[in-house]
C-alpha cells in the first residue's frame, strides 16, 4: 500500500458505499463494524464490498483499521456539495477534498470563503498561515477555473452572529457541507465563536451546525489533516 500503514503510524478508513434507492424504500445509513456479520446490508453488492475490505483489515491487522458504511439514498441527492471555509490547516484539507470531488461531472461545489467585514487583508501584515491560506484558494480557483461546476463566494459578516446567520440561511440548499474540524485559532471570527465550541468532535463550526437554528438536513463531513 502505497501509505505504507504501520503499528505506530496506523490508518483509520471510513468506507461509504452509496446504493441508489428503490422505489418507497427508506433512507438509511448501514454501519457493518469489523468482524460481524450484517444482515441489513441491503444487496449483494454491499456484502462483496465489506468483505473486501474486512479481508483487507485482517491482512493488516494492528496497522490498517476498516469501518465500512453501507448509505441507502437517492443519487440526486448527493450531488450539491459546499465547503465553509474560515482559515487553517483543517479548511485547507477540506479545500483538496472539495476540489477532488469537483471533478466528478455530477458534483457541484460551492466554496463559501467567510471574511470579517473590517478585516483589512494586508500581505506584509499577514500571518503565515494566512498567507498559506491565501495561496492554498488561489490555487484552488485557478486549478477550477473552466469548472462551471464549481462556485467561489466571498462572504463578509461583521461578527460570530454572522457566521452564525450565513450557517442558517444555508437551509436545505446543500446535501453535504464539507468542513474543516479546526480552524485559524487567531481568526477573529473564530474567537468570537468560541462559546459555541461546545462539542470538541465537531469543532466550533460544525457545533455551530449542531446548536444553532440551522434547519437544513445536510450531512456534516468534517476534515482533519493528519498530524505529521
């Protein structure tokens, strides 16, 4: 493998296998944990694929760990994605993982780049993980550039409430919303977010997410760069 897992650098691999629903069937999200057989695994398709991967946990045993997910839904569902991003190693990640997925001809993609209204974006002042930022979207619009399908919008809000409020508007415009589980700990966004970083799990925008009046029935995916 070309990660090279070991017993003191393992991986850990979600597995999602989407399966087009079938007539009034209901949506569902099959978790099959390692080495139990499922019997709700709604095709045979599912069962081949969890057992390849089962196979390929017990041959890499202690340095490959495998929790495949069997998500029952409608394929129309899953093809309007965005990604908030506010700054940080987590966003950047979320960043690479959006634009991978905007290649797929039925994804779209909306980046929603949030900015504080007063903030004046002065290079020489910037920190470096700004700059890293910075470079990391300019990058990515350029690389998207004749992708129609993607979308790149600034958004300016005057404080935390703002997010907050851009966070509820989101509604049911969106089925996935990628997001980066830590952001720029000195973005002053986020340290007026602070009292909403209740859940450690999801971060302060994805509790956002969790404790707000956001309305929408999106699917959270929230991204962590591995620590080297």
């Amino acid at each position: 493998m070309d990660t090279n897992p070991t017993k003191t650098s393992p991986i850990n691999l979600n597995i999602i296998h989407f399966v087009e629903i079938v007539g009034h069937e209901t949506p569902q999200i099959i978790s099959h944990r390692s080495y139990e057989r499922s019997s709700s695994s709604p095709n045979i398709a599912s069962q081949r694929i969890v057992s390849v991967f089962r196979s390929y946990e017990e041959k890499n045993k202690g340095r490959v760990s495998v929790v495949p997910y069997t998500v029952v839904t409608s394929y129309t569902s899953m093809h309007n994605d965005t990604l908030v991003f506010l700054g940080g190693a987590d966003d950047r990640e979320a960043l690479a993982y959006a634009e991978r997925i905007s290649k797929h001809p039925n994804i779209k993609v909306t980046v929603i780049r949030l900015l504080k209204k007063s903030c004046e974006y002065n290079l020489k002042k910037m920190s470096a993980e700004n700059i890293f930022d910075e470079e990391t979207l300019m990058d990515f619009k350029l690389r998207t550039t004749y992708n129609k399908r993607v979308t790149y919008i600034y958004e300016e809000v005057n404080n935390g409430v703002g997010v907050v409020s851009v966070i509820c508007e989101m509604g049911d415009k969106y089925e996935l919303i990628i997001l980066g589980r830590h952001h720029d700990e000195n973005s002053p966004l986020i340290i007026e977010l602070t009292d909403f970083d209740k859940c450690s799990e999801l971060g302060t925008i994805g509790d956002i997410f969790e404790t707000s009046n956001y309305g929408g029935k999106a699917t959270l995916l929230l991204m962590q760069q591995q620590s080297k």
